[in-house]
C-alpha cells in the first residue's frame, strides 16, 4: 500500500519498486531466521512482493496515463495552432481556387465557345451562378434542395442524368460534395463522349457516399497529373478538405465511376493496456496467482478430497481468464464469473480440515481478486467491489453449512483471506473512474481549446481569402460575369475577352505563388497578339527559391513581350527537382525582335540581370530561345546543376 501511495504521489515508480524489495528481503530474511515456514519463506515474501508491485504499477499506469494527456495538451498548442491556421488557410484557398475553376472558369469558357445561340443560356446560367457564389459565401454551407441542385447542373450540361439520392448532405460538407460532384459531371459532359449519367447515393449524419457513374470512352486515371486542377483539385482535393476521399475507377473504353466518401471522424480511445507501467501490473498480477497456486498445492496437507480441490481450481482459473479477456462484459457475464468464483471458493473451503490459525489453508480465497479486480477495471463499476466485501460471508456461510461449522467463528477467522480481493478491486475501480475522469477533463479543455483556435483561423483566414478574391476577381472578370448575367448578346468581341480572361485566370490556379502583375499583363498582351502562353508551377518562392523566382519572373516577362503570333511561350516553374529546374521556352516565331545569337549578347534578353546564387543558361538558335536558372548556392551540391543542352 506505501508503495501504491508512493507512485500515486508522483513520486518516480522504481523508488516503490525498490522499497517493496528492500521489505521483501527484510521480510524473507526474519522469515527464514524463524523457521516457521520453512524452505516456503521467500516464496511467501515473493508473493507479497508481487502482489505490492500489482498495485504500485497500477497506480503508474494511471498517472502516467495522465501525466501524457497532460503534457500532450501543453506541448501540442503551438504546433497545433500553426497547424489548424495553416490547413484552415488551405481549405479556404483551395476553396476559392476550386470556386474559380468551377465557377468563373465555367461560366467565361462556355461564354468563348458561344457560337451558337442555343450555348447563351447556359452560359448566362452559369455566369448568374458564379456570381451568386462569389457574393453570398454564406449560402455556400446550405444543404436544402442538394438533389435540385444537382438536377440543375446536370440540365445546365445537358446530360440526361438517372439520380437516386437519399438524405442530404449535413451543413459541414454540403460544399464539398457540391463542388467535387459539380465536377465530375462537367468532366462527363467535356470529356466522355455519352450524355447519359448515373447519380446515386446516400447521405447521413455519419457518413456519405455519391457515386457518379458513366458509360463513356473512360481514361487511364494514373495518366492524370496531380497537377490537374479538375480531378486532383476539385475532387479528390476537395473531399479530403472535408475528411473524405474520392476514388476514380476508369479504363479506356469502359467507362468512368467516381465514388465521394465521407465519415464522421471519431475520437481515438487511450489504450492504457500499451503503457509499459500497466504491462508490467498484469505480469506481477499472473506472477502473484501462480505464486500462490505453487504454494498452497504442495501446502495443502488439510485437503480431504483432492478430486474436489481439482475441480474448483479448474473453475477458479476459468473465472479468471473470463474476467480478464471475455469480450463486451455485460452484467449477465460478470453474474455468472462471480457466481462461479463464489461456488468454487465454497466447495474448496469446506473440503478442507480446518483449525483455528490461519495459515496457508484458503490460498484460493486469494484468487478472488483475479476476478473481482479485473471486472471492476473493466467495467468502471463500483458494484463489483460490494460484491467481492459479500463473498465472505457468503462463501464462509456456504462452507459452514456444507460442514456445520460456526458461521461466526468462520467468518471473524477468516476475514484476512479475502483483504485482497475486496481492497484490491475497490482500487481497481476507484482507480479507473479516476483515469477515466482525468482523461475526460483534458479531452474537453483540449477540445474547447481547439475549437477555440480553429474558430479564429478560420476567421483570420476568410478575412486573408476575401482580400486575395478582391485583388483577382473585382476587376475584369467580375465586370464580363455581370454582363452576361445581365444579357448583353455575346458578340465576337465579348467571346475574345471572354477567352483572353479564362486563361489570365487559370495562370492563378496553375501558377499562384510564382505569378505577379507584370506577368499577366505581358502574358495578356502576348495573347492578344496570338501567341499561345503555358505557366505552371505550384511550388513556393520564398526562402531559398526568392532569387530563383525573381529570374524567372524577369526572364517571363522579356519573352512574353517579345511572343509575336503563331509563338509558343512556355513557363515552368519548378525549382525544386533537380532535374526540372524553372525554365522558359520561347519558339515558332517572335514579333519584331529578334532572338539574337547564340550568346544573347544583343538579343531579347539583353540586360538579363540574374540575382547572386542563381545561374542562366541560355540556349538560342534562329527565332527559338530556351532558358534554364539554377541555383548556385553555396550549400547546393556542384552535381545539381543544370542538364545538359541535349
């Protein structure tokens, strides 16, 4: 119990651990020095021993356990708030990407292509929606009239669509299916070659499941860059925003089935059992039984009949594997384990010969904490410890009317044999409310802390995503989506702008951190004078990519202004594979300069000032210019250079 008490208190458990030896050995010493038990004197102390060691690591295991919720909840909060505002950051920026791309991408390429009269409606349909969710953005978590909405777009599409949905979406997954199932029906109206589409699935308050399904000319999925915004971003991407996951199945000629799943998260249980502190409770638990079953078979010359001692032993052990590995206790098996323990405990007790001592003669009594401690752990239930303090009267009661023994005088006898079982389980359970109570306290701080942060991201983060949406979509793009929503007729002229914007802002989804104004203003220019322009690259541009990122953008700029008609301009910007460094090719024709020779001294790039630590190698021939930066830090290896002009 001092060593219970010791590791209760904090103090570190092998101190316990130690003076429960010390005392053991002091014990088994004077033991032995009375000659009282014999040979069996360490064996008794060994048992004791164990058994203080049973409860000194059950009480770490519960202070440990603790101690880690405890230390879990103050280590994690910086690293947890950097966290929690970074991915509420990228959800709101993917969201507003995947807005772009399925909204207003939408809603200016069908405007383009608007040859025909029968494409203006559509295309004013898709213009009034884009606008719709770029003003309203608190309307985008309603899950009212989901199956409509879907209705709608496959109409807007013009595909025949079979749709059997139950349920709704619930409101914190509402716009992730909305966009990733918007989608993928767009991908069957563009790419599958059939107008029929299938549209099943169930929606609940713990999980979902939409499968779009079509009978189309289908495609290899793993020839599909991540980099594509369709299905890596507004699909995949946008289920695992929301905790989902989206799977693609599909193979060329034979269709394509798109399954969004979604489960409500659940809160992972503490496993005490994997603590070492518990682990080494249970092994001083066995160790004590066995210890007391060596000593009291061979001990036991008061048996009458060994058949009847056999017999309950073999019920006793029964009981006690039961209690500690029978799956879902309820109350019916805990009845019948302690009613078991109880008759075996009876039939052994009045097969003995009993005198007045108490001595090594109720070794199985002991065995009752195998059951009773166990079943008070697992179930948290203090019932279990009244009904081991009434097993010695019941038992003692059993035993002297099977005999006609003194009830009184067996019970008062008697009474230290069941000490263990009744304190022990009444430890067992009082120490797992506790846990159970510790753990709950720092479950709901940690949760209300979380939720806490998780509240100001997110606002911090819809303030950050409103300024960018600002700075790219009140401009041009907004002032075509009005006109089209507004009716203007879609003249050549507004099918060219139309164009001209679609791509300016697919460079903002491709390209995001690398494009600046510069670039999309000689990126536009040099479309309009038609040339055709490809950027891409999501990779960042601070850090030790800052001066990487200021040549490319310089090097974009003076080819883009030099792209004349008919020219291909291609930008990419990956700094970092070793083997794909940013680069930028000009070829098929410029305007009226002129490349220059081999070594761009008078060329385009005339004046090309690359930052320190950064490296230009430029390839020219005729009207064709491709030029490739590496970094030349210090601390980048010689090897990573450039490849070579081959």
């Amino acid at each position: 119990m001092l060593g219970a008490a010791a590791a209760w208190t904090c103090l570190y458990w092998p101190f316990a651990a130690l003076d429960i030896v010390l005392t053991v050995t002091i014990g088994g010493t004077i033991l032995a020095g009375t000659a009282q038990l014999g040979s069996l004197s360490w064996v008794n102390s060994a048992y004791y021993g164990a058994i203080g060691m049973v409860a000194t690591m059950g009480w770490a295991a519960v202070v440990d356990t603790v101690r880690m919720a405890q230390y879990a909840d103050r280590s994690s909060r910086r690293s947890e708030r950097a966290l929690i505002e970074s991915e509420e950051a990228l959800a709101e920026s993917n969201r507003w990407d995947g807005l772009i791309h399925d909204k207003v991408l939408n809603a200016l390429g069908t405007a383009a292509r608007a040859v025909v009269p029968q494409v203006e409606e559509p295309a004013r349909i898709l213009a009034r929606d884009a606008l719709g969710a770029l003003r309203d953005p608190g309307a985008r978590r309603s899950s009212d009239g989901f199956v409509e909405q879907v209705r709608q777009k496959v109409a807007v599409l013009g595909l025949d669509a079979d749709i059997a949905i139950s349920g709704i979406p619930i409101g914190p997954i509402v716009e992730c299916y909305k966009r990733a199932a918007g989608e993928a029906l767009t991908n069957v109206a563009r790419h599958s070659g059939v107008s029929q589409v299938g549209v099943w699935g169930h929606f609940g308050t713990d999980a979902a499941e939409l499968t779009i399904r079509d009978e189309g000319c289908g495609f290899n999925p793993g020839d599909v860059s991540e980099r594509h915004h369709g299905l890596s971003g507004s699909v995949r991407r946008t289920m695992a925003g929301c905790g989902g996951r989206a799977e693609v199945i599909s193979s060329p000629g034979h269709g394509t089935t798109v399954t969004m799943y979604w489960q409500q998260p659940r809160t992972s249980k503490v496993l005490i059992g994997q603590l070492p502190a518990f682990r080494m409770m249970m092994g001083f638990f066995i160790l004590s039984l066995v210890i007391s079953l060596s000593m009291g078979v061979p001990c036991s010359p008061y048996v009458i009949n060994w058949h009847i001692e056999d017999l309950g032993l073999a019920i006793l052990v029964l009981a006690i594997f039961g209690a500690m590995l029978w799956p879902r206790l309820d109350w019916w098996k805990c009845t019948l384990l302690v009613t078991a323990t109880m008759f075996a405990q009876i039939i052994m007790l009045a097969n003995l010969r009993l005198t007045a001592e108490v001595e090594w003669q109720e070794w199985f009594i002991g065995f009752g904490l195998g059951v009773f401690a166990p079943l008070a752990w697992r179930t948290r239930n203090r019932r279990w410890c009244v009904v081991a303090g009434l097993s010695l009267p019941v038992v003692t009661a059993g035993a002297a009317l099977m005999r006609g023994w003194g009830f009184w005088w067996l019970m008062a006898s008697r009474a230290s044999s069941f000490t263990f079982p009744v304190v022990l389980s009444m430890a067992a359970a009082w120490a797992a409310k506790s846990m159970d109570a510790a753990l709950a306290t720092v479950h709901d701080r940690r949760e209300r802390t979380f939720q806490a942060i998780r509240r100001q991201a997110h606002a911090e983060a819809v303030r950050l995503e409103t300024e960018r949406r600002l700075a790219t979509i009140e401009g041009a793009p907004l002032l075509i989506l009005e006109r089209l929503a507004g009716g203007v007729p879609i003249d050549a002229e507004l099918r060219r702008e139309c164009a001209l914007l679609e791509v300016s802002m697919r460079d903002l989804l491709v390209a995001p951190l690398v494009m600046d104004d510069a670039m999309r203003r000689e990126f536009r220019s040099a479309r309009e004078r038609g040339a055709k322009v490809v950027v891409a690259g999501r990779e960042p541009v601070d850090g030790e990519w800052a001066g990487l990122a200021e040549a490319f953008r310089e090097v974009c700029v003076k080819l883009a202004a030099a792209a004349g008609a008919g020219s291909r301009l291609t930008c990419r910007w990956a700094p970092g594979s070793h083997f794909a460094q940013p680069s930028v090719a000009l070829s098929g024709g410029v305007g009226s300069t002129t490349v220059g020779s081999g070594d761009d001294s008078d060329g385009v790039l005339e004046g090309l000032a690359t930052p320190d630590g950064v490296d230009a190698q430029i390839i020219a021939g005729g009207s064709d210019v491709l030029v490739i930066l590496t970094s030349t830090a210090p601390d980048r290896p010689a090897d990573e250079g450039a490849p070579g002009a081959g």
